[in-house]
C-alpha cells in the first residue's frame, strides 16, 4: 500500500508504504530491536487489536493494505490532508 500525503501542519508531502513482511520465524521476531528514538516498542497484533491501536487515518490505510494482500494487488491513493 502506498499513500501520498500533502504538505500539512509543519511537515512537507510524505510517502507513507505498508509492506507485507510475511511470517516472522521465532529467531526472527527475537532479534528485532528499535533503534530509532521515535519507536518505543514492536508487538505483534492481529487486525482487529491494530484497529483499536491505531488512529482512524492509519486504520483506514490498514483496511486498504489488507484488502490489497487479499486482492494480489497494490493499492495507491493520494490524502491531499
């Protein structure tokens, strides 16, 4: 999923993508480690907590990632913000 972002508030455009990673292996899921100081922490959810975790803008980029992997296809859009 891609998702084209206006300039909005202080930032410029951004590009936003949602990959599929597939299926993480235990040693995998043991050796992820945040090194960036905006992540706090990495959890494995399923859709549904993700919509309850998420802020509506991004739940509704989630749907559409979905739908995309379920569809074989890429989703594209352009949120003007």
């Amino acid at each position: 999923m891609l998702d084209w972002i206006g300039p909005h508030g202080p930032w410029d455009d951004q590009l936003l993508f949602i990959f599929d990673g597939g299926v993480l292996s235990e040693e995998d899921v043991q050796q992820l480690a945040p090194r960036d100081p905006e992540i706090s922490e990495v959890a494995a959810v399923s859709p549904q907590q993700a919509r309850q975790l998420l802020s509506a803008d991004m739940a509704k980029r989630l749907e559409r990632a979905l739908q995309a992997l379920e569809d074989n296809s890429t989703d594209y859009a352009e949120s003007p913000q």
